[in-house]
C-alpha cells in the first residue's frame, strides 16, 4: 500500500507502535528481529510476536525493508531515511490536504509558519518568487 493511500485512509502514517519500531531502526541501522526488538524494549516491554507482527506489516506498506539471511533469519532495515521518509509522508499528506480543502489548506499552512518560524516562511516566499 501507497503511503498516500494510508495517508488518505487514516489521515496519519505512523501507528504508536510503527513509529517506535521505525525510530528504533533509524537508530541501530539494520538488525535481525530479535535486535530490533532489544532496540525497541528499550523504550517499551512488548513480546517478540507483537514487535515482529508489526514489523512484518510495516514492510508490506514499504516502511521496512528485509532480506534474507543465508541462516533463514532476516536483516531488518528502514526503506527510507528519516529525512526522506518525512519527505514522503509531508507531501503525501498535504497534497491531499489541498486536493480536499484547497486555498484553506495553504493559508492555514502560511499561517502556521508564521507562528512557529517567520524566517520559513520568508524562505518559501523566496522560493514562490523564483517560480
């Protein structure tokens, strides 16, 4: 599945437990399963099965990558850089936003830049100017 469809289906990406595993591997790199949940039992106690389910379903939607090991186990590893899985699922998430609210959806953007960082927003008008 799309990250743009989950991201039209839930209106977010990233489940409590997904964004924990994600971090996790963001942190270690790759790991076998059983690192990847010594990584995340470091935050949170949960069982092998519930990090491994989760995991596995998190590389059927493409957030994980895994290969096969020549000993029958598998190297877990995230798809994406944190950057640009960030990347991915911002602009998943906003085109969608204009595709449903249009104008609102941009000045509400504009506006929240304001508040949170003015040099941002003199960036992105820079960058509207070249365009």
């Amino acid at each position: 599945m799309s990250l743009r469809r989950i991201v039209e289906r839930k209106g977010k990406v990233l489940g409590e437990l997904e964004e924990l595993i994600l971090q996790s591997l963001w942190k270690i790199g790759k790991g076998t399963g059983r690192e990847v949940v010594i990584a995340v039992s470091r935050r949170r106690n949960l069982a092998y099965t519930t990090v491994m389910t989760v995991m596995l379903r998190m590389v059927e939607k493409g957030y994980v990558c895994r290969e096969e090991l020549s000993n029958g186990r598998y190297l877990y590893r995230p798809c994406y850089s944190q950057e640009e899985f960030y990347a991915k699922t911002s602009h998943a998430l906003f085109s969608q936003l204009i595709r449903n609210l249009g104008s609102v959806a941009v000045a509400q953007f504009v506006d929240a830049l304001e508040e949170v960082d003015p040099a941002q927003l003199k960036a992105l008008e820079k960058r509207f100017q070249k365009h």
